[in-house]
C-alpha cells in the first residue's frame, strides 16, 4: 500500500545538526523516497492549524513556541506504508520512553523536543499535506 507521509525535523533536530543522521535513516528504507524537502521557519497561523488538535492543552503553548524557534525540515516522503513506518522510526512521543534504534530513543530526552514529527494517519497526512505543500496534493 503506497502512502504518503509529511515529516518534519524540527527546530532541534536542525539546531543539533541530526538533519542528515535522520534523513539517512529515512531514505535507507526499501522502496521510500523522498519527494519533496525544505528548509523552512513555520509561522504562526501553520502551527495553529497543524497543532489545532492540541489548542488547550497544557502544553500547547510552548510547544508552539518551540516550533517557531528556529526552521524546521519539511519532507514529504512516499512508499510502502510510510505513514506508520515513519512513525515506527520515529518512536513513541517520550524519547525516554523511545526504544534505543529509534530516532527519539537514539537522541532524544525532552518530551517537547523530541527531534522528529510524522503524520499519525491517512486522514491526518491528507491534511497535512495540503497545509504544508499545497499545490502538490
Ligand atoms: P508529533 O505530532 O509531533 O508527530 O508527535 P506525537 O504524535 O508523537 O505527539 P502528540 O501527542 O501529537 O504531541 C505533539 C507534540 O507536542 C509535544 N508534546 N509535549 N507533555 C508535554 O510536554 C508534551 N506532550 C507532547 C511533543 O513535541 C509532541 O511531539
Ligand atoms: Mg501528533
């Protein structure tokens, strides 16, 4: 089944030079490639709607802040299951948590910066893509 996934590599992820390490680890996959990709800060209204699910909760706010502390890594990655193999490299939210192999529980300590987003379903891919590559859905 081919999807198609957004990952970001987030603020400290570009700020630890991790970029290239993670990338490697995506584009090592069989068959998973990489279809769009950006260097870009996120602005205000993007991490609005992107996070929308989590307006309210206690850690919003600084999540938010977090985001727009610096660019981010936008890609688009296609393949074979991509959307929950990402997610399965990624590691659980918690990096302490992360098994050691995954890209959280490799590098990882801090809830918040936790290195690496990944779109959790195809609902929520669609969405994102559109949102942060619209014209290329
Ligand atoms: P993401 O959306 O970034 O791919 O991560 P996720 O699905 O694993 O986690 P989610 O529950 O959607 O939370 C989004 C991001 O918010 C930060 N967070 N901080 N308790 C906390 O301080 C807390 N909980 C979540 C993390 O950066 C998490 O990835
Ligand atoms: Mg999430």
């Amino acid at each position: 089944m081919t999807q198609r996934t957004l990952v970001l590599l987030k603020p400290d992820a570009v700020r630890r030079s991790l970029v290239g390490e993670i990338i490697g680890r995506i584009e090592r996959k069989a068959g998973w490639e990489i279809t769009a990709l950006e260097l870009r800060a996120l602005d205000q209204d993007t991490l609005e709607q992107h996070y929308g699910e989590h307006k309210g909760k206690p850690f919003y706010e600084p999540l938010v802040e977090f985001m727009s502390s610096g660019p981010v890594v936008a890609l688009v990655v296609e393949g074979e299951r991509v959307i929950e193999g990402v997610r399965q490299l990624a590691g659980p939210t918690d990096p302490i948590a992360a098994a050691p192999g995954s890209i959280r529980g490799d590098f990882g300590t801090i809830v918040r910066e936790n290195l690496i987003h990944a779109s959790d379903s195809e609902e929520s891919a669609e969405r994102e893509l559109k949102l942060f590559f619209p014209g290329r859905a």
